[in-house]
C-alpha cells in the first residue's frame, strides 16, 4: 500500500458545523460570534470531549427584513451539502419561520436558532432564543411594574416579528394590569418617526414601548428629542442591537431593553476571561455568552451523537439537561429533550439594561423575575 494511501486511511475526518448568520453586520459582533464558536469547539477538543477536529463552515446570508428568505434557505441548502452535522443560526423570526418548515423536509439536519417566534420550532429546529413573542412582553410588564408605570403607548413596527409581539404585549400589559393607551405603526426599516412621535405622544402615556426586530429604531431618539419629549422609554430584545457598533449605541441612548448580558453570571464572566486571554480583548456584551452556550449544546450533541450523523446529533441535543449557562442571570440553566425545544431555565434568562444617556455604553437596571409575580397576577406572599 501507498504512504499517501495510508496517510488517507489513518487521517480523521473533520465534525463540521455550520453557521448560518441572516444578519451580517460591520460591527464586532460577528467577529465576537466566529470567535466564541471557535474558542469553545477548541476546548472541547482539548478536554478530549470530542475526538476529532471540528471545522466551522460560514455562511452569510443578507435575509428578512433588508433581504430575501429565499437567500437564508439557499445558504442552509449549501451547508447540508457541505456534510455539516449541526447548524447555528438563523437569528431573525421572519427568515427562522418559514425555514423550519423547509428543514423539517430536508430532515437532514438540527439547526440551533436566536429566533423569539415559537412558530419557528420543529422536529429539526431548537432555540435557544433570544428572548421570544410570548416571554418578553411579560418580562417587559414585570420591568414596567417595577419602575411603576402604568399608562403604556406602543410602537409596533409592521412585520410578522412586530405584530406578534404587538398581539402579545397587549395581553400581558392586561393581566399586569397596564394600560394600553394607544398602538402606532411604524415601518421595520429606518423612516422618519416625526408623526409616529406626535400620535404617542397625544396618548399622554407614563412609557413609551417599542416592540420589533429592532431597525424601527434607528431615529427614534433623535425624532424624541426634535420633539422635547423625553418619555421613559423601553424595547425588547431589540436593544441588542445596540452591541454592534457605537452608531446603534447613539440610536438607542436613553433607551431600556432586555438583554442577555449580565455581568453577574460568573459562568459568563470566567468564559470572557479565557477569551480575553486568548483574543486580547473582553466583549462587554450579549454575543459571547450566546455562542458560548450555543456551542456547549453542540458540542455536547456532537458527543454523544449515537451514529454520528445529523439526526444522531438532534438526539444528542435532546439530552442535555441543567448545562450552566453563560448567558442571563446567575442561575440560568440550559436543557433540552424530547418534544422541548427552548432551551432556557430560568425567568432572568433575560434581564433589562439600559443604554446611557450619552450612548457610550450600557448599564444593568432590573431582572423581570422581582416582579413577574404580579406581571403574571398571581399573587405573592
């Protein structure tokens, strides 16, 4: 026998993982993101948790809402024929949707996704979600309890994602006993808020809600402030995107949104020590911890993937139970199973922070879980 044929025979095949991001942006966090998935796949190898190489294949596609669904599907089609085993991404609702139902078809291989939409969960599809339509609205109430507001106007932009957070802020606000004063429409891309500001403003709310993917933003503070008004203002995980550069943190200065960054979980912070010790730097924000724990079930679906094979890996995924998690408050857990498909432990899996009022940066402010008793009316005690 040949030495090359040899060397090909003894030579071990690399796990491949894919990670399909709909939402590439400029800033440091897809660098954060590619960075965390590689630091944790390393250590896995290290520890011996995985035997074998693990090779991250990227796709980035421009999907909804500046680009097409179609290009998010295209994108997961070439990472199946590519022979990856798991797939990270997509993160937004309107592309993860409908791709659930195509990935279902496929039935080839699990994909972990961001996205809130229980819509968007499958026999393939898992979430570790980044926040979801039917949690935050009363995590966001359990806030506004908490800051004692109680007269609400909404802003919603219109699209799938703000329209299904609108249906459920407006019944969590209810049995929180929150009034909601008025609802206005705005687009989901960036436009001129000066008489979506005047119509809120004319409700005489106590707080102003935004509830939206997030680009329905962009200008909102500034159309504030060419109006004098300078209500309390809150989103959902919309605030995120103040992470992905510092002209997201100007757009959304003042504003108070939930997140899954807290500086208190001492899992999340160990892991940024290692990867400041690895990198050079320390990402004070959401991404890190996302990958962190996304690459974890991976990893661990990788593991104990019995073949290894795509839907070897789905019931690996399946058997991951009380992971420590780097993301959201001390305490949060991640776990998976049969028929469950969110992988979150925990009402503070989110906490609310809150953007400075110069923009240069973000503060911890409250956990929902102080008053999600009454959010939820229940009572306490």
């Amino acid at each position: 026998m040949a030495d090359d044929e040899v060397r090909a025979y003894g030579s071990v095949a690399p796990l491949k993982v894919g990670l399909l991001n709909d939402y590439p942006t400029s800033g440091d966090t897809d660098s954060d993101t590619v960075a965390s998935l590689r630091l944790v796949f390393d250590e896995a190898i290290a520890a011996g948790v995985v035997d074998r190489p693990i090779e991250l294949v990227i796709r980035n596609a421009i999907g909804l809402p500046n680009g097409t669904y179609h290009a998010v599907e295209q994108a997961y089609d070439e990472l199946v024929a590519e022979g990856c085993l798991v797939i990270f991404g997509p993160w937004v609702s309107d592309n993860a949707v409908p791709l659930t139902g195509h990935a279902d078809r496929v039935a080839k291989v699990p994909n972990i996704i961001l996205s809130g939409s229980e819509g968007a969960l499958g026999e393939w599809t898992f979430a570790l979600n980044n926040g979801s339509m039917p949690e935050e609205p009363v995590m966001l109430a359990a806030v506004l309890l908490g800051d004692g507001r109680s007269r609400i106007a909404i802003a919603y932009e219109a699209s799938l994602i703000g329209k299904e957070y609108l249906s459920f802020a407006e019944k969590a606000y209810a049995a929180a006993g929150l009034k909601v004063v008025t609802t206005v429409a705005i687009p989901q891309v960036e436009a001129d808020k000066a008489e979506a500001v005047r119509q809120l403003r004319a409700a005489e709310p106590d707080a102003l809600v935004h509830v939206g993917f997030g680009h329905g933003l962009w200008g909102f503070s500034d159309a504030l402030l060419a109006a004098d008004w300078d209500p309390p203002r809150y989103t959902t995980t919309a605030f995120e995107m103040a992470h992905i550069n510092t002209d997201w943190m100007w757009q959304l200065r003042g504003w108070i949104g939930l997140d899954s960054y807290d500086e208190r979980n001492e899992v999340g912070q160990a892991f940024l020590d290692r990867f400041e010790a690895r990198y050079g730097r320390r990402p004070g924000q959401s991404m890190p911890g996302l990958c962190h724990d996304a690459a974890t079930v991976i990893v661990r679906g990788l593991s104990a993937a019995r073949p290894l094979t795509g839907e070897g890996v789905k019931h690996g995924i399946e058997q991951v139970k009380l992971v420590p998690a780097a993301s959201g408050a001390p305490g949060t857990f991640l776990r998976f199973g049969r028929y469950i498909r969110q992988g979150w432990m925990g009402t503070d899996y989110l906490i609310a922070r809150r953007i400075l009022p110069d923009g240069t940066g973000h503060v911890f402010h409250s956990e929902p879980s102080e008053h999600i008793s009454r959010a939820v009316g229940v009572a306490s005690g």
